[in-house]
C-alpha cells in the first residue's frame, strides 16, 4: 500500500488522487474504494479517506449492494465516518436507483417476467426493508403507470387489496403485475406471499383487472409466480 494512503487525501501527490486520475484516464481507471472516498473526503480530517472507504466495503464483503441497504447511522458505525459523509453516500446510491428508474419509458410493452423485473429492480433493488409494488398496463400490455402500495420491515410489508385495485381503478389499468422484495436474497415466496396473489387474482377476475404476474425480488434475481404456473 502506498504510505500517503494513510494521509489525508490534501497530502497525497496530486496524480495519485482519485480526482486527478478521473480527469487524466477517466472512471474506469479508479476503484470503488477510491470512489467512496471522494464522497467521504470532505469531512475527513484525522485519517485517510481511502482507508474509510476501504473498511466500508471490507465489512460489506466487498459488495456495493450491501452498502446500499445501510442506513445512515449503520454507515457512521461500519466506517466511522461523519454523519455528514454517511447522508451523501446514501445519496448517492438512491440518485443512482433514480437514474434507473427514469430510463424505463412510459408505455413500454411488458412481454415477459424478465421485463417487468428490469422495471421492479429499479424501485426496490438493494431495499433493506420490504415494499410492495404494482406495475399497471393497458390493454396492449403497455405499462402506463407504476405505484407503491405498502413500505413494511425486514420480514414483510401489509399489503390491502382495496388500496392496489382502487390505484389499478384510478389509471384505467386493464391488467396490473405485483411485486415486492426479499431482502435476505431468498427468493422462495411464503405461505403469506401465495395466500395474498390468490387473493388478489380472485379480486383482479371480479373487477375484470387481470393479475399477470407476481414477481418477487431478491438481489439481482427474482421468482415469478407465472413463469412457475403457480399463479
């Protein structure tokens, strides 16, 4: 490791700062430690920022999703870095769950589990508590809307049947795909999760709103009631 790590980032020689090297080669010539110290920088007086960032991915496992799922106060303690540096990684991490949100187009057509997972992840992706969502779709299977119902804890969100139709009602939709995430990664749904699709499948056949889907998210991946013709 190069000694000037362990100095404020101010004392390192200029072509060896993450700034400097962004600027001269461009992002990918940096690492993620250097990229969180950027953020964690300004507020660091005492001890290296990199050296910081480094013991926030050492204790996540080197894993920027588990990262994203630390709240503001679990980031002051797995870094001890100030609070003021913690809000700013948090920041980062939801404009970037922003920015994926906003590349999926109004009336997209859904043809597959796969597509309305791409949608889904860039809600809840990396959530460290459980949310509930649906997608709503025109008669062309177009997506012309997307909605939260419930935000609950680590182990489940309530999910109220009124609410989800009354939203579906609202947008016109013809057809609505449900979803929600594991935030432990399983991917296996519970008996509560089969009990509520089939309650809201018998209620999308009253109202003539045809539930196609049930997708829950876990990481990277995701279960479809449909594609396991458990729907």
């Amino acid at each position: 490791m190069n000694f000037q790590n362990n100095l404020p980032m101010s004392c390192w020689a200029e072509d060896d700062k993450p700034a400097t090297k962004i600027l001269m080669k461009g992002m990918a010539s940096v690492s993620d430690a250097e990229l969180l110290s950027l953020i964690i920088a300004k507020d660091t007086k005492d001890y290296s920022s990199l050296n910081a960032a480094r013991t926030i991915l050492n204790n996540c496992k080197d894993n920027l999703g588990e990262i994203a799922k630390l709240s503001v106060n679990e980031l002051v303690k797995t870094g001890k870095i100030t609070l003021a540096s913690a809000t700013r990684i948090i920041t980062a991490f939801e404009l970037g769950r922003r920015r994926s949100a906003t590349g999926v187009l109004i009336k997209e057509k859904i043809s597959s589990s796969y597509a309305a997972f791409e949608i889904l992840k860039s809600c809840i992706l990396d959530k460290p508590y459980e949310e509930f969502w649906i997608l709503m779709l025109n008669r062309a299977n177009k997506l012309i809307g997307k909605h939260q119902i419930s935000e609950g804890g680590i182990s489940g969100t309530v999910v109220d049947p009124k609410k989800i139709f009354k939203v579906a009602l609202d947008h016109h939709a013809s057809s609505i795909i449900l979803g929600h995430n594991h935030p432990s990664g399983v991917l296996v749904p519970s008996e509560a999760d089969n009990k509520i699709t089939k309650k809201l499948c018998e209620a999308g056949t009253l109202l003539e709103i045809a539930v196609l889907d049930h997708l829950i998210v876990g990481g990277n991946a995701f279960y479809s009631f449909a594609d396991e013709g458990n729907l």
